[in-house]
C-alpha cells in the first residue's frame, strides 16, 4: 500500500468530548470516525487493527476445534420469551417491530439464538461436544455511550459458545477456551491477566474476565507477583491476618475530644492505625441499620458486607438511623448498641488485641479493646476491599494493585439456557438430558482499543506488532527525490516479497510531516531512506517503541529487520 493512496486522514486536535486515551489517538491517528453516539466507522487503518485481532482469535478458536458460523443480527422476541430475558434486559435491548407488528431485536448476545439452532440439529450425545462460533456486530442500547470503542453501543465480538454431554466435558471446553485466549492476547502483544470474576446478569458458576492491564481501566484489580492469582477488588477473597498475641487489658473508656476519624483518634491517642477499629454505616431498602467494621486501615468492600448482611441494596445510613440503634456518628463500636442492629465485622478484626474502637457516645473511645471477647451477636466474614501488599490467598506473596480493562470473558453458563429453552440430546442410555454449555465473548473493538490504551505516548500509538495497521512504515525524507523514492520503492518491495506487511509513505509532504503521522498511527518500525542511505548503501531503521534509531547497510538488512520485528 502506498500512503499517498491510503484513506487515512490524521488530526491535530481530538474530539471535545474524548476522555480516554485510546479515543483520543483513533480519531487523531483517522482509525475511526463517528457516526452518531457510540456507533463508529472504522476506516482501512482501523479495519486493518481490527481484521489482524479477528484473525488471530480464528486461527485460536479453530485450533480447539471451534467451527464458525454467522447468525443474524435481528432476532425474534419469541426465543427471548422463551429464555425469561425479553424482560430482564430493558432498556439496553434495541428493540424494533417489522411491518406485521412482530417484535424483534438486534442482538445484545447470541444463547438464546444458538440455542434455539442447535436445540432441533443435535440429539446425540455421539455429536458433542461442540464449539460454535461467530465474529459479528452486537447492540447494546448504552445510557450514555463513551470512551469511543470501549462503551459504545454497536460494537464487533467474537461469541463462542460450547454443547457438552456433562459437566466434566463442559470443564474441558472451558479450560481449551481459557488457554486459547491466553495465546490470543498474548499473540496481540497485550500484557494482560485471567481475573476470577463473578458471573453477573448472564447466570452460570464459574467465570474469569481476561483484562488488560492499563492504568485508565475501569476495574480495579489485585494480583499475585508470585503465582497466577489475580482477582477484582469486589471479589478478590482475603484470608485473615492474626495479630500478634497480647495479655488482653480490661476495657476503659476514655475521652476523645472531637476525634471522630480514625486519624484524629490514632494520633491524639498515640496509637499505630493496625490498633484502631472503624466504622461503616449503611441502611437497606427497609430502613433498617446495617454496621460494618474494619481495620483502621482498611476499606471495607460494600459487595461483601452485601452478601453477609442478607440486604439486597446498602444506602448511606441517615445519622437519625444512626443515633436511633444507640450509635454515635464518628463514634461507633459494636458494644452497647441496642438490640437488632445487624453488625457485621471483618475476620481480621476479630483477631485484633486491645484495640481502640469508638463508645457510641460523642467524644468517648474504648480502649483495650478485645473483639472476641467484648463483640456480641455479631456476623463475622471477609468485608474488606483487598489492598496493595496483602498477602496472596493462594501462595501468601505480596500482592499488587493495578488497573485494567476487561476484553474477553468466559463464563460456565451450565443448564440454564438449555433448560429454560428445553435444549436436549439422548445420552448413551437413550436418556433425554439437558446440555451443559459454556459461552465466551471477546470484544474484538475494545481490545484494539485496550491494547492503545497500555501502549502509547505523547507523540501516539506504539502497536504491537501483530496487531499494527502496517508492521513496517518505509519513508523517504523527500519523496519528490527521483533517487530517493525509486530506493524507498525497492525496499518497500523486497519487505513485502518476503511476507512483511509494509507501507510505503510517498506523499510529498516535509519529512517532518510524514515523521509526525507514523509516530502518531504508531507503525512498530520506520525505516528511512535519506540522501545518506543513497550514498553509504545502507538504511536507517527507527524502533517506535524504544525510539531507538540504527543504520543496517542495503545489502542484507532483510534478516536483521525480521529479527527485530520478532521482538515487538
Ligand atoms: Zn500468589
């Protein structure tokens, strides 16, 4: 491809209301263009990003024996009836009616699709398993589409979704799928994590969320640097920390004047924060008050003091609620409240020794402290948010904290779309059984997104090799140089004959110009062609990663530019 034939309009400014990086550089670096709120067009440099990742997911998927196939966009609402979701999904369902007032939809998701396919065509257990798969557009009705191609509401996924016999066939699925989209994401060059994941709206008991780590990611997640641990904060479970043993004291209550933070007590007190005992207070939708308390210098996780409680939605508590259980705002502690207040205390708590925690009275603390001996009826679980430097549940190592961005996801979805939609097969004792499915998505769109979002600069877009419009960008400074554009068109030929996927930037524009652009569209390598090339016989090749610059003589670079290319 040459660049002076190439639709690829480049900008200087990037549209008002672009927050994220990744939608930033897109338009600027003219991968896409907006067509309406969250529905983009991509244009060739876009589409090419975006065909490179679809290969790669193919190549993986058919490796595990996936069969692709391609169902319709527009689905009738029956088979949504039928799975009980016709409803549930609201709003974020595109929904439309065609000219005899049937209802249908543009798909959100495709089990009920596939499902109601495989449902009348499989009926042994002789043809199972099976991985079926589809690249396609998918609809989602987004309140308030953003972030470009992270949140938008059209948007291209590859769905795979697996019939198995039994449950232990249904692990096996999983797993080949698990360590598929291992080597595609590592193939696309991204640095990612399998985060252990709660399976959320779609149902099924066993999910990971394959998230690329990037700082703008929009979950927060903790991971193990010594083992392959790493979950989201929400989720990620903590074992408990014991405290050192100690003689435990006789409980004294003492006067805090106005400390009604835990920075205030600790230092008026003089005691280290791990001392300290401190107070969240919600209420549920009834009304009724809901304490939970952690470690001074811990954050308490809402998801999990949710699940213990038994409430179905925590709000901030009202002070009225407050003061009404017998508590005092700033002031709180499990002891002396009135009865039928739900107290909910972290594990690691409960191994503290004379601590300090409030008095339920303004401007008075306990000090000494001993939960197990002085907490009564109260719910003790794991309620806190994991943190840098916990210890790894799994091993016991330190663990980190970091962003990231969720791409792919697979879920063990079991039988309950094969039940509500009565999907059977016969299984070897002519038994009517149900199949046991798994689905597994990936965002085909976020992850040319995520993957500029880990790898950018000021100057644009740094992509990984595979997945780059273009490998390598071939440049002469001045394309109006007969010499130096007949040179530039020989090197840009001998990459492309031996299977190097080049571009040729002819345009005649100042060097500086073009420079600017590949920095900015972010082409792995630049090799330059300039009046030196032309006299010493040689090029010079520009990494855009690392900026590194180096000149390799005309004769034999071929070699040397593969071998580079291999690392980025
Ligand atoms: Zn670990």
């Amino acid at each position: 491809m040459k660049a002076s034939q190439l639709y690829a309009p480049t900008l200087r400014e990037s549209p008002a209301e672009a927050e994220l990086i990744s939608h930033k550089l897109m338009f600027r670096a003219g991968l896409i263009r907006k067509a309406a709120g969250g529905l983009y067009s991509y244009l060739p440099l876009g589409w090419r990003v975006i065909k490179k990742i679809s290969q790669i997911i193919r190549e993986e998927m058919d490796a595990e024996g996936g069969q692709e196939i391609m169902m319709p966009i527009v689905q009738p609402s029956e088979i949504w009836q039928e799975s009980g979701r016709w409803q549930v999904y609201g709003d974020e369902m595109m929904r439309m009616r065609d000219r005899h007032g049937r209802e249908f939809c543009l798909g959100p998701t495709h089990e009920e699709m596939i499902t109601s396919l495989v449902r009348a065509e499989l009926r042994s257990y002789k043809q199972l398993p099976q991985l079926i798969y589809q690249i396609q557009n998918k609809y989602r009705d987004e309140i308030r589409p953003r972030f470009g191609l992270m949140r938008s509401r059209e948007f291209i996924m590859k769905d795979l979704y697996s019939f198995d016999k039994d449950e232990s066939g249904l692990d096996e699925s999983y797993k080949k799928m698990f360590d598929a989209y291992t080597r595609i994401f590592t193939r696309c060059g991204l640095e990612f994590r399998p985060v252990e994941a709660d399976s959320g709206a779609i149902g099924g008991s066993n999910s990971h969320e394959f998230t690329v780590l990037a700082q703008s990611g929009e979950s927060s997640i903790a991971f193990c640097t010594n083992c392959d641990f790493a979950a989201s904060d929400e989720k990620a479970e903590l074992k408990i920390i014991i405290a050192p043993a100690e003689d435990e004291k006789p409980i004294e209550k003492v006067e805090t004047p106005d400390a009604h933070t835990i920075e205030l007590v600790k230092n008026f007190l003089q005691v280290p924060i791990e001392k300290t005992i401190k107070a969240v207070a919600f209420q549920d939708d009834d009304g009724k008050l809901i304490l939970a308390f952690v470690r001074g210098d811990h954050e308490a996780n809402e998801i999990k003091i949710l699940n213990a409680s038994g409430a179905m939605h925590l709000h901030m508590a009202e002070e009225s609620a407050i003061v009404a259980a017998g508590g005092s705002p700033g002031f709180m502690s499990p002891i002396g409240l009135k009865d039928g207040t739900i107290v909910v205390v972290d594990q690691t708590v409960m191994e503290m020794h004379n601590a300090v925690a409030g008095a339920n009275e303004k401007n008075f603390h306990f000090i000494n402290v001993n939960p197990k001996r002085d907490f009564k009826n109260v719910i003790v679980a794991d309620i806190r948010k994991v943190q840098a430097g916990d210890p790894c549940p799994h091993c016991g190592h330190e663990l980190k904290m970091t962003r990231g961005i969720e791409v792919g996801q697979v879920f063990k979805l079991g039988t309950k779309y094969s039940k509500a939609m009565n999907a059977t097969f016969l299984d070897e004792n002519g038994k009517a059984k149900f199949f046991q499915m798994g689905c597994y998505g990936i965002g085909v769109g976020r992850t040319m997104a995520a993957a500029i979002e880990q790898n950018s600069d000021e100057h644009g877009i740094i992509f990984p090799r595979n997945i780059a419009p273009f490998e390598v960008v071939v440049c002469p400074i001045n394309s109006k140089d007969q010499a130096q554009l007949e040179f530039a068109e020989k090197i840009y030929e001998e990459l492309k004959n031996s299977g190097i996927d080049a571009l040729l930037d002819d345009r005649p524009e100042r060097a500086g110009v073009k420079f600017k652009d590949c920095d900015l569209i972010g082409y792995p390598m630049r090799i330059t062609i300039s009046p030196k090339s032309l006299e010493t016989n040689s090029i010079e090749v520009k990494i855009r990663k690392s900026g590194e610059i180096s000149e390799l003589p005309r004769d034999n670079y071929l070699d040397q530019v593969k071998k580079i290319l291999e690392t980025l």
